[in-house]
C-alpha cells in the first residue's frame, strides 16, 4: 500500500481525487483542476505536501559537510539573530550534484542555528537522497534526522498571508508581518517558511503530523481552496521552476537545465561534489540551453517532444502542458544553442509552430512573456 500523508481522510472528505504519486496516495483536484489553478493565482489555495520530507542536519562540522555537498553555498547564510536586524532563519535554493556534476534532485535548506540546518527533499526521491546524503557524510560526522513525524502545507496566492497568519501562533505573528521572501521563523515545533513552488506569495508550513488537520480545516474554513497535484504542476510550470525526474536528472548538467544560477563558484577553493565536471563543460562552450516554449497554434505540448529547427530535431520538452493563465500551450525544453526564437514541436505526426521565450511565464499573476 502506498504511503499516505496525516490529512488521507481530510482529503477524501473534501472530494478529493487521490492518485499515486512518488510512493503516496495523493490528491491530483478537489473537482477541477482549473478552478485551482485560478484560485492561487488571484486569491489563496492551500496543498497537503506532506509527501515532501524534512530532514535536519546539525553538528559542529555540519556547515563544513553541506558546503562539500551542495552546489550553492551555504556559508552565504546569516545565522538566525545575527546583525543588523536580528534576522530569522534564511532560505537556500542548490542542487545536489553527483561526480559527473549531474543533478541527484533539487532542495531548499534552511539555517536554523549555528551549525544547525533543515532540508526539504523531493518525496519521490526521499530515500535516494538520504542514502546519497549518508554516503558522503562520513568523514564530517553530522548528526541526520528524518522528520518522519512532521508534515508540511504549501500555502499561496496574493492573500496566503493575510489569510494564514490569524491561524498561527500570537507569537510569530509579528515576525511573520515582516518576513522576507526566502525566509524562515520558528517556534517549538512550528516551523514557517516564506517559499513556495507557484510563482507567487505565500509561506510553506511545517508542523507536527498531529497538528496538520487543524491547520488545514482552519485555513478551509477562512477561505483557502484545497488544491491538488494538478494545480500544482501548472502553477509551477507557468513560474518556469523545474520538476525533478523531467527537466533536470542525474544525466544532465544544472549548467543546461536553467539552474545554472544556483552554483556558487566563489570562492574557488570550495570543493564541492560534482565541482570538477562543472568546471570542464565551463570552459566549453554549451552544446545545449535550457528555454521556454510557447505554441503558436491549437496543441498540447507534452514531455519528451521533439523541437524542430531549420527541418531538424534540434531539442526536445522537458515539461509541457495547458496554461490556465495564458490559456496557450507552453513548455520547458532542452534545445541545440544554434535555435534562435521560432521553432516547432512535433506533436503527434505534425509540426506545430512554436517559438523561444524566456521563463518564467508568470509571476505574481503578471504574464512575463510577449504573446
């Protein structure tokens, strides 16, 4: 049987369809998929992540360790309370690379201290991970804890907060009013990031497994759409964030998936896994690039189809699909450097035009790109 979150039965109640989804019982929609969409993109919606896993890092190298693991840096962070303005906790967007310097998954981790970190893992990926992470600890001895017993809620829109921050404790609620985006507070078990995967406002929540079903009703009854995995991946395509499994992989290099922006190259002397591979396709110039396509005509764009240049394969879609938004096909795809704007996609037997654009499509509810 699959795994599933402490919220199964507030999903069924609330007319959820479940599908499984990396190991878990998920909600896909509540009804429509659409509807969701609209609702985080205008006002606030609310998802169960809690298939997503927290995981803590601590000890007095465990900065050392995660500096040698991940390709951002995390001796760029302020530790929680330090001047000027007695700052909460911040947030770091890497990749976790392998040797060859291709992408294990993706992360965002959390300073929570000195030498006391937290990252959230991919669930579909979650044991890989922590195997991978428990390989190259050794010689750094931290001390790793698998927060099995606590789960998370995404919730976002333009009125995430206004809507989420009556529900949590008087206590935060002042730091919460002035929390940066990329930004964490805690207290006792709660734990309150202002991060999200859809392109707008909002704050990730993570708390103890048998507090979720409160935290959610509350949100429910002050106005929250419950939102499914459906919703989620639209939203997150139209942000132009990449999906782990399809737009980056242990085959390929974050230099043409678009994350290139998350390494740290400075300082030079900081040995990071998959480092030596990175600087070789560095002093190259890049056979690939990572883009945003926009269909020109009626047509779904879909995973894995080819893009056409000057009558040639010369890329294929990563991540494609239906823009509520923009209500015109769009998609994420690897392409030869040589492509310049108009292209095509070959969808089903036929060459549709599409041409190059720029993610993200949308943020904060603007449309980013020319149409």
């Amino acid at each position: 049987m699959a795994h599933r979150t402490p919220l199964f039965a507030a999903h069924q109640a609330a007319g959820a369809r479940m599908v499984p989804f990396g190991g878990w019982d998920m909600p896909v929609n509540y009804g429509s998929q659409i509807e969701e969409h609209h609702a985080v993109r205008r006002a606030v919606g609310v998802f169960d992540v809690s298939h997503m896993r927290a995981v803590d890092i601590s000890g007095p190298r465990a900065t050392d360790f995660l500096r040698y693991l991940l390709a951002n840096d995390v001796a760029r962070l302020p530790t929680p309370g330090e001047a000027p303005d007695n700052a909460p906790g911040k947030a770091l967007y890497s990749c976790m690379l392998n040797e060859q310097g291709g992408v294990i998954d993706d992360l965002i981790l959390y300073k929570r201290g000195t030498d006391s970190y937290r990252l959230v893992l991919n669930a579909a990926t979650t044991d890989s991970d922590l195997d991978w992470i428990q390989t190259q600890a050794a010689p750094f001895a931290p001390v790793i804890t698998r927060r099995d017993d606590l789960a998370m809620l995404a919730v976002q829109g333009p009125e995430a907060r206004a809507t989420a921050i009556p529900l949590l404790p008087a206590g935060l609620r002042a730091t919460l009013e002035q929390l940066k985006p990329f930004s964490a507070c805690e207290q006792d078990e709660l734990f309150v990031a202002r991060t999200g995967y859809t392109g707008e406002d909002g704050f990730e929540i993570i708390l103890p497994n048998d507090q979720v079903a409160d935290l959610w009703q509350h949100l429910l009854d002050a106005g929250a759409r419950p939102c499914g995995l459906g919703a989620r991946d639209t939203l997150r395509l139209e942000a132009g964030m990449n999906l782990s499994g399809q737009d980056m992989g242990p085959e390929v290099s974050p230099l043409v998936s678009g994350l290139g922006w998350t390494i740290a190259w400075e300082p030079p002397e900081r040995d990071f896994i998959g480092r030596a591979a990175l600087e070789r396709q560095r002093k190259e110039p890049l056979a690939q690039r990572f883009v945003g396509i926009l269909l020109l005509e009626r047509g779904v764009l879909r995973h894995g189809q080819p893009v056409i240049f000057n009558d040639q394969v010369a890329g294929e879609l990563t991540s494609g699909g239906f823009s509520p938004t923009l209500e015109r096909s769009i998609g994420l795809a690897r392409v030869a450097a040589a492509v310049t704007d108009d292209c095509q996609v070959e969808i089903r037997g036929r060459r549709l035009a599409a041409r190059l654009v720029k993610p993200p499509f949308v943020r904060h509810g603007e449309i980013k790109i020319p149409l």
